[in-house]
C-alpha cells in the first residue's frame, strides 16, 4: 500500500512538472514580486495538494479529479505565464490593479471550490459504480433506429451532402426553422442521440451486433470533428474511452491527468479541423512545432483569464447584470421571437464590446458569475456548479451513470463557458438519456 501510495503521488508530481516546465523561469524575479502572480501559483499548489489528497484518502473520483485540474491549469499556469510576459491571446491593455483584483477573485473562486468540496466530501467519496440494469433488446434496435434517422437527417438539412466548416454548419443550422431556440435544441438532441445510444450498445454487449455498427457509423458522421465542435467531439470520445476501459484502482487519476493533457496539448492544434481550405489547414498544420508557451498566449483555447479581464472592465461601465446573463442560460429553450431582448452568450456580449473580430468567445464560470452579481456571483456559482456535480455523483443507475459520466469530462466546457452554450447542450444529453431510460422501462 505503501509503494503505491508513493507512485500515485510521484505520477501526480511528473504530471504537474509536464505543465510546469513551460513557465518562463527567466523572470522567476517577477514571479515571486508579482502579487497576482503568487495568487495563481497559489491556485496552482493548493490544485495539486487537493488531488493527491483525495487520492490517498479514498475520494477518488474522476470529476473532481478533472475539476482540479481545469482550475491548475487554466485559472493557475495559464494567467501566470500570461501576466509575467504581459501578452494575452486577444488585444487589450490592462492596468496593474485590475490585474490584482481579478487574480484575486481567482484565488477567492478556487478556495471556495475547495470549501465546498471538503462538504460534500461524502457524496463525492461514495465510489460511482456503473450499475448497468438490464438494458432490452428492444431498446438497442430504437437507438440503431433513432441513430440512423438522425444521421440521414444531419446529412441532409445540417452538412447537406458535403463536408462543410463549421461557420457553413452554423448558417445551416440557423436556417433549419424561423425559431431560433429550437433550431440549436433540435441540432443538440441529433449529435446527442448517436452518442447516448454508443454507449448503450457498449455496456449493452450488443456493439459487435448489425445494430452497433450503425450506431457508430451514425456517431462517427454527426461528431465529426470536421462540421462538429470540438468540445463536443473531445467530450464524446474521451467518455466513450472511459467506459471501455477496464475497472481499475488508477482508472479515474488516469483518465483525469489524460484530460488534462490532451486539452492542453491536442486541443489547440485541433483548429486543423475549423479550416475548409488547404491553406488554412497548411498555416494550422505549422502550430505543431509551436511551443505551448505560443499557446498559452496566442490561442483563444486559454483566454478564460483575459475573458475574466475583460469581464471586469465591461461592468466598470455597463454594470452588474443582475442575473440577466443566468436568465437566458435557464431559459435557453425560450426563442427570441418570444423574447425579444433575450440576452446572447456572455462571450459574444464582451466580444462585441470591445470590438473583436470573433464573437463566439469563451466565458469562464467565474465571468458569468462576476457579470451577473460581481463578487457575491464568485461565491454563489462555485457553490451551486459544486453541489449540483456533487449530486450527479450519487446516481446510482445506468442512465445516471452515463450522465455523470458524460458531465465529468463535459465539466471541462462549463467551466470554460459560454454557459449559455454549454447548459443547453448539457440538457440535451439528458433529455436524450431520460428518453431512452423510460423507453427501457428503467425505474429510479
């Protein structure tokens, strides 16, 4: 027991070193004079501390693992290497206040994070087990049906027949009804049946059967990485891998440390698959050899610190939201045709403030909560994300298994935002599994 416990904390300290290698270590100086800095290195070793705590101590479970490391990662080595060279992945200029205040949110979010995570502690520590009830045959042949449907219908009203990008499949999706709330649910309920249904088959036994295999002809088509977003794509398939995988002691700090890595590593150089023309794909294809130090600065997969940023100096002149953000993520499904001033994305909304070429920006959680009710909304979001990932680790039959599951390496994008964005696709998946639940005729 010893031994083991020894590698688990060495793996965890090999895994933190990967990322940490990347810190400018030249201005080690500045790091340590740097309030802000400090703060989110601060972040950085109470994220890793927290990890190998629960660890050793038996609350191995995987979306807190993958929660952790979301917040090492992009609320800790990101914003300190982008505030020590003072380059940021979107333009702006920030003073050195606001740069002391948002990092000091930021240290406020994560220890309220972990508060609530020594609370919860219980329903976390409880092991997920995949109680997989017996799932009719009948049920596999709806999902191969419903499967195929939805990939006949992807083909021909959303990429219409050809491998398209994603601003094309966007247009068409937008064109698909007059009512524009309906046409992103219809769009989320299509990618989601295929993939819900995989993993049907999979714990079902029946994926080598005629049935499997159009179910994953249909998944492969509507989660192309080429037409289909890559937190969509990413999520899909590193779930899809988790449930494949054997049970094992290490499976969760595993696959969690794997997230960790491919987001970091794979997802930037992922932009491969947005571009239609050779030369977009050729000028994406040389970021290969780009170092993660580039990354970190120049892409727009680490901008939640800037976003926070920004965040910040939309409400010095527009003011808190006062929950007008949150309204228009709760009632996603309420078309603007019936709600005319509904609110867009938070993203989009500072993206079109301060004039930037790309409107469907990120929002990290904390944004979204700091545009909405300024400090209290810090405190209030991490509590309610926590209790509700708290909950979903308490299912205990199939379709919630697949839920929290799904919702473990789905957290990823919530906590990226927009939250607009995620919740309502987050909401089509457990549509799409209660649906098939009752078709089961499963019982709570």
């Amino acid at each position: 027991m010893a031994i083991q416990k020894a590698l688990t904390v060495i793996y965890l300290l090999l895994t933190v070193f990967i990322f940490m290698i990347y810190l400018p270590l030249e201005s080690i100086g500045y790091f340590i004079s740097s309030f802000s800095v400090l703060c989110h290195i601060f972040i950085m070793l109470l994220s890793i501390l927290a990890i190998i705590v629960i660890q050793l101590s038996g609350y191995s479970n995987i979306s807190l693992f993958i929660l952790l490391f979301w917040q090492y990662i992009w609320l800790g080595i990101v914003p300190a290497y982008q505030i020590s060279i003072d380059s940021y992945p979107w333009p702006n200029h920030y003073s050195l206040d606001s740069i002391n205040f948002a990092s000091s949110l930021c240290l406020i979010y994560h220890i309220i994070i972990l508060i609530c995570i020594y609370i919860f502690r219980e329903s976390f520590k409880r092991p997920v087990i995949l109680k997989w009830r017996h799932i009719d045959a009948g049920l596999i042949k709806i999902c191969a049906a419903a499967s195929v449907l939805c990939m006949v219908f992807y083909i021909a009203f959303i990429v219409k027949f050809s491998v398209i990008s994603r601003s094309e499949m966007s247009y068409n999706i937008g064109a698909l009804t007059p009512i524009d709330g309906i046409n992103t649910v219809i769009y989320s309920v299509i990618i989601s049946i295929p993939f819900v249904s995989l993993i049907i088959t999979f714990v079902s036994g029946k994926f080598k059967s005629v049935y499997g295999l159009f179910i994953l002809l249909a998944f492969l088509i509507t989660s192309n990485p080429v037409s289909t977003a890559r937190f969509w794509v990413g999520s899909t398939i590193i779930s899809l891998m988790y449930v494949i995988f054997p049970e094992k002691k290490y499976k969760n700090i595993f696959f969690s440390s794997l997230t960790a890595i491919l987001i970091v590593f794979i997802l930037p150089i992922s932009d491969i698959f947005r571009y239609s023309t050779a030369a977009g794909q050729i000028n994406i294809a040389s970021s290969l050899t780009e170092s993660l130090k580039f990354n970190f600065t120049e892409k727009g997969d680490f901008n939640s610190y800037q976003m926070l940023l920004n965040t910040q100096g939309f409400i010095e002149i527009e003011g808190i939201q006062l929950g007008k953000q949150v309204s228009s993520t709760i009632f996603f499904m309420i078309p603007r045709a019936f709600w005319e001033n509904k609110p867009t994305s938070t993203g989009e909304i500072i993206a079109q403030y301060y004039s930037y070429p790309i409107n469907n920006l990120d929002s990290p959680l904390i944004a979204e909560g700091y545009i909405d009710f300024g400090v209290i909304g810090i405190i209030i979001y991490p509590v309610v994300f926590i209790v509700l990932l708290s909950r979903s680790s308490r299912f205990n039959t199939w379709e919630g298994s697949i839920f929290f599951i799904f919702l473990s390496f789905y957290q990823v994008f919530i906590l990226r935002g927009s939250l607009l964005v995620a919740v309502a696709t987050l909401a089509s998946v457990y549509l799409v599994i209660k649906i098939f639940s009752r078709l089961n005729g499963a019982k709570k």
